[in-house]
C-alpha cells in the first residue's frame, strides 16, 4: 500500500511539474513577445484590457463639466447603495476596475478622474478642496417635503433616535449620527467642526 501510494503522489507530481513547465513556457512566450511589441501595440493591448475590465464591472465612461475643467468618470448605475471610488495622486478611475467588479450588482457606483489624472482635463489648482468640489456634479442631490410626507420624517426619527425639526441637518458616519441641528444652530463652522471630529 505504501509502496502504490508513494508511485500515486510521484505521479501526480511530475504531473504538476510538467503542467507549470507549460505555464512558465507559456508565459515566457507572452513576455517575450510582449517584449517585441512597439510601443503603440502596448498601448493599444493595455486599452483593450482596460476596455474588457470596464465592460466586466459593467461601468461605462462618461463626461461632466465641473468647477473649472471637464471631467471623465465611470458610472455603472443601479438601485441599491451610491458608492464614490476616489483614487488617490498619481492614478485613475480605472485603479478601481476590479475592486468595483466585485461589489454587488446592485451597487450604484460612480469612479471620477481627478483633475489632471487619467482623461479629465488639467487644472489651475489641485488643492483637496477644488478637487473635492468638482466632485459635486457627480453626486445627487435629493430634497424632500417632509411637511407633505411626515411618515419619511417619522421613519427618519425612528431609526436615527433623534427628534424631527425643520429645517434640519443630520451628518451620519459608518451609519451612526455624529452631529444634528435646526434653525440657527445650522452654521458652516459648525458643520466643519462635525466633519473634522468625524475625520479623526
């Protein structure tokens, strides 16, 4: 028995051995003619790719015009969540292709190219601030009369734990209410001090 189980495993061994010789060659071919390549067929090979890791997220590019520039963004719409995927310096939307790919298909999910990154066009600033705010267009905006449809209002309440006031600005953070205020207590200075606590 041990004898035929030790022939088994030397077996399936050289098995494997023989089929990461074919991978290693396989690859080795790739490279080499990768190598080969001029630079516009890199170009062209490394579109494609991207094209096929978009088409797999299902994210389709778009433009918007912004605070100072036109911006390019990928955008696969859906009913669920909206998720932003902001890369950081020096990269793209498409740093974000296959980490998008793997969230949900209901997820709503919008991948800007910061200003001078990527295909939106080059700015005069690129200070955090100018480039958050040409992330506005991106993001929707949804006003509510919560005179006329109180229930909303009510659920709001229910589920946050705080008490309805109008008019009234909530800040939430990993799903928790981190600030809340009505009437005069709504300041920018407060807003920016609830955002900087939720920040640290």
């Amino acid at each position: 028995m041990f004898a035929i189980t030790k022939v088994f495993f030397k077996k399936v061994a050289i098995k494997r051995v023989a089929s990461l010789s074919i991978i290693t060659a396989a690859l080795t071919t790739t490279m080499t003619g990768l190598s080969g390549c001029t630079a516009h067929q890199q170009d062209a090979l490394f579109a494609k790719v991207t094209e096929l890791g978009r088409d797999k997220a299902g994210l389709e590019k778009h433009q918007v015009e912004t605070l100072d520039i036109e911006m390019t963004y990928l955008e696969r719409k859906a009913d669920g969540p909206v998720i932003m995927l902001v890369h950081g310096f020096s990269a793209n939307k498409d740093t974000w292709l296959r980490f998008a790919d793997y969230l949900p298909d209901n997820y709503h999910i919008i991948a800007p190219d910061l200003a001078g990154h990527g295909e939106s066009e080059k700015a005069d600033s690129y200070d955090l601030e100018a480039q958050a705010d040409r992330l506005n267009p991106l993001c929707a905006w949804h006003y509510l009369d919560l005179i006329a449809h109180r229930d909303y209002s009510n659920l709001i309440a229910q589920e946050l734990g705080i008490n309805h006031e109008s008019p009234q600005l909530i800040i939430l953070h990993l799903g928790e209410v981190i600030w809340h205020d009505s009437h005069q207590g709504i300041t920018p200075e407060a807003v920016m001090g609830a955002l900087s606590t939720a920040q640290d």
